[in-house]
C-alpha cells in the first residue's frame, strides 16, 4: 500500500464508478423499474461510509494489514455490487 491517500482516491473511484453504472443503466432502461438500481446506490453509498471510516480509525496495531483488508474488502463489495448491476 502506497499512502492511503490513494486508498482514498481508489474507494471514491471505484464507488463512484459503480453509481456512474447504475444511473447510466437507469438512463438506457427508462422502462423499467428503479428500486433495485437505487438500493445499490444506497449499498455503494453505505459501502463508501463503512471503508472510509475504517481507513481513518486511529487505533490500528498493524497499519500495514489493516490497509490491505480495507483493499481487499473494496474489491470483493465492489465485484458483488457489479455483479448486481449486471443481473438488472
């Protein structure tokens, strides 16, 4: 792990590109119903809360693991929420 300010930029990245997805698939499927696309917009939301409160806590032992479970929890939501995405 680099810094975590580019743990930060790659969680807002890769949310932030999940919830592009989903308004584009919203804009492409006017016909259909919305309330699934929103739930994942509010599980990439809560998603972006959740890690970003775990890279600031403060009382970490092993930084180093610490932020490497925060990575890899990233890509596992982030692969299960695109996986949603395409099952709309």
């Amino acid at each position: 792990m680099a810094s975590v300010r580019i743990l930060k930029r790659d969680i807002n990245y890769v949310l932030g590109d999940i919830i592009e997805a989903v308004y584009i698939w919203e804009l492409t499927n006017p016909d259909k119903d919305n309330k699934k696309a929103e739930a994942i917009i509010d599980e990439a939301i809560n998603t972006f809360d959740e890690l970003i409160e775990k890279v600031n806590a403060k009382d970490v032992e092993n930084k180093k693991k610490h932020f490497k479970a925060i990575n890899q929890e990233l890509e596992d939501r982030g692969r299960k929420l695109i996986d949603k995405i395409n099952a709309l």
